[in-house]
C-alpha cells in the first residue's frame, strides 16, 4: 500500500487539532497507534448509534461488587484471558499462609487498595495503594496484609514483561529506570525465616501442584543478577504531555509483554491550544481489544464511572469520549486531569470471564447517547 497521504473532501492538516467547525474526528488505524491510519471527518459523532444486536459491543464491569475472599491468587476471579493472558481480581483480607509460584509466565500486580509486606526469593519489598509489582515467572512469594488489599493481578502467559523502548524521549522518559525499587535482605527478611514444614502452591498450565518443605525456603542470603522482583507507584510516573496535540493511548506505555502493553494514564495538564482537541480521539479499534481498570480520580473520558470500574472495548467498533466529557473538553471547562487508569491493550481478541456477568453496567452501550452535533 502506498505510504504516501492522499487528501480528499474537508478534513484537517494536522490530526487532533485545528477540525473544520461543527465536525467531529474519527481515526481509522492499524497496529494500534503505530501503523497506517486515516484520520475521517464527519458531520455527527460517530458513537450515535441508536440500536445494537449482537455479542460485539462496548461492555463496563464493576469489580467492587466482586466480594469473595481467597488466599490464593490462583483462585482469583477471572477477568479476562486469552492465550498470552490472564486478567483476575483478587480479593485479600488475611495474609497468606502458603508461598506460591507462577510457572506460567510473569504476574504483574497492581494494587487498587489496600497495604502489604511482600516476601519473595529477592527479599522484602512494602507495597501500597497504586503500586505495580512485577514477579517474574517462577518467583515464590506471599503477602502479609497490612490492610485489606484488592489487586487487579495480569499474567504473561508464558512470557515476560519488558520496559517499552522509549525513543526519541530517551529511556528516562515517563519513569526513570532508577525509579523501579526492588526487595532488600533486611531485618524483616531474616525474621520471617523458620524451620517448620512450608507449602509451595504451584500454578502450571492452569493446574494446581502442592509442594512441602520442612523449612522455609524463602531462606536467600543474598543475590545478584538483573532478574529480579521490581515495584514502582502510579505516583511516580510522569506522562508524556504536548500542549498543542492530544497523544495517543500508547505514549503511556509503561510495561510491553508478548500480545498486549499496559500502560498508565495519570494526572497531567490538559491541551491548551485553543484548537487542539482536549479528550480522547474518537477511534476504531480494529487490531487490538481494550480494556481499562480505573483506580482514582475524575475520569476525563468518561461519565458515571468510580474507582474499581473497568471498561472493555472489543475490536471492531468506534468508540471515543462520553457526551459530558466531550461537552467539557470543548469548552475547555477542566485544565488538567486527575485520574489514575490502568490499560491493557490485547493483541488478540480477549474472553470475558463467567463471573463478570454478574457485575456488569448492562446499559454501558447506551452511555453515549446524548450528542449528534458539537
């Protein structure tokens, strides 16, 4: 296909900004943010729809309503997965009293509430409200819980996360790579050891293995390598921003596994440009699935969502902003935003798990009514 852009009708020059007066913007892209895209020009949003039959459609859950308590992860309610991976919610009120091993691929938990202490093969490692912390595969580790905790946890099935190549921003962009804290050997380490018999829980291809140590083997005395336990805060990141364009969802890539990325939308200043737009360019998603965990904050692009509510966009449809974020970024009526978001964007079309009928906003697709001209 021809690389170079053709031009037809009324549009605007650059993407996102400067759009013809009463118009709205669609992106028709492929490979996500990076490949071929059109940008279309249209004279009614294009989420007025009216009618829609069919499994294909915008869908919302509310994980707060998930109530169950298990002390293991491995028991933790699905999200959702596919081949390469593995969205649960867990639930934790007690500390765990067994270790535990992913020999699946690496886990990646983000902690939405909650305090902990982490013991793993590296150490000791504190976690808290808005941390990532990465196990890579094989790891054995238990959490001694401080304060109740809810964990949105995501597996690489069968393989690793990665830190994304930042490029031209060079790799102190976003985090700096100093940032990430790993465990430590310290006091608290040493007196968690012990001598009575300890069971490991071993998830493999989804089965459960049980093995018994008549000690303790979270027993390091010390490590050295660059395969380790890492934790950083949603606090510490600081988003690419641009005053002038509206960046796209991949600018906030903060891990990359094989088949999916996650990435971190958090507080920054909103477009100033007077005709850059200031939300979420309307989009089809035609190469990758959507899902997004919101953790704090006012969601800018969205309307009647709170804490702990995920959205979850298939490919094959144009979604974009709600109609009262929309209203308020055209009229300019926030200058900064103040959320905390997790997502995670699925290569390959992802399954919705049993469980999240029972916790869903049957209404979501309906949410966009309310808007057909700016």
């Amino acid at each position: 296909m021809n690389n170079m852009p053709r031009i037809e009708g009324l549009c605007s020059r650059q993407a996102h900004a400067d759009f013809p007066e009463g118009t709205y913007e669609r992106e028709l892209g492929q490979e996500g943010f990076f490949g071929l895209c059109t940008h279309m020009i249209h004279e009614y949003a294009p989420t007025s729809w009216t009618h829609w039959d069919g499994p294909l459609k915008p869908r919302a859950f509310d994980l707060t309503k998930l109530t169950t308590n298990e002390s293991s992860p491995w028991k933790a309610v699905s999200v959702l997965h596919n081949a390469k991976a593995q969205v649960r919610w867990w639930n934790l009120s007690k500390s765990m009293t067994d270790l535990v091993r992913n020999a699946d691929g690496d886990e990646l938990l983000f902690i939405h509430k909650g305090q902990a202490d982490l013991y793993c093969d590296y150490g000791h490692l504190e976690v808290t409200e808005g941390d990532y912390v990465l196990l890579p595969r094989g790891t054995m580790w238990r959490l001694d819980v401080i304060h109740p905790l809810q964990i949105l946890m995501t597996e690489a099935t069968n393989g690793a996360y990665r830190l994304p190549d930042k490029g031209m921003v060079g790799p102190h962009a976003i985090f700096d790579p100093a940032m990430l804290d790993v465990p430590s050997i310290n006091e608290k380490f040493k007196a968690q050891k012990h001598t009575n018999p300890t069971h490991i829980i071993i998830k493999r291809r989804n089965l459960i293995t049980t093995v018994t140590y008549p000690y303790n083997p979270l027993d390091a005395l010390g490590w050295h390598g660059n395969l380790m336990v890492v934790r950083i805060n949603v606090k510490d990141i600081r988003p690419l921003m641009s005053h002038r364009y509206h960046l796209p969802p991949s600018a906030h890539t903060t891990f990359v596994a094989k088949g999916f990325v996650v990435c971190t939308f958090a507080p920054r200043p909103i477009e100033s440009d007077p005709g850059a737009l200031k939300v979420p360019f309307y989009h089809n998603n035609d190469d990758y699935d959507e899902f997004l965990f919101y953790h704090k904050g006012e969601f800018f692009s969205r309307d009647n969502i709170h804490p702990g509510m995920t959205t979850f966009h298939p490919a094959g449809f144009t979604h974009g902003p709600h109609p009262g974020a929309f209203r308020k970024g055209t009229d300019f009526a926030r200058k900064e935003t103040d959320e905390y978001a997790v997502m995670i964007d699925f290569r390959d079309a992802a399954d919705v798990g049993e469980a999240m009928n029972n916790v869903e906003w049957k209404d979501y697709l309906h949410s966009w009514k309310g808007i057909t001209k700016p």
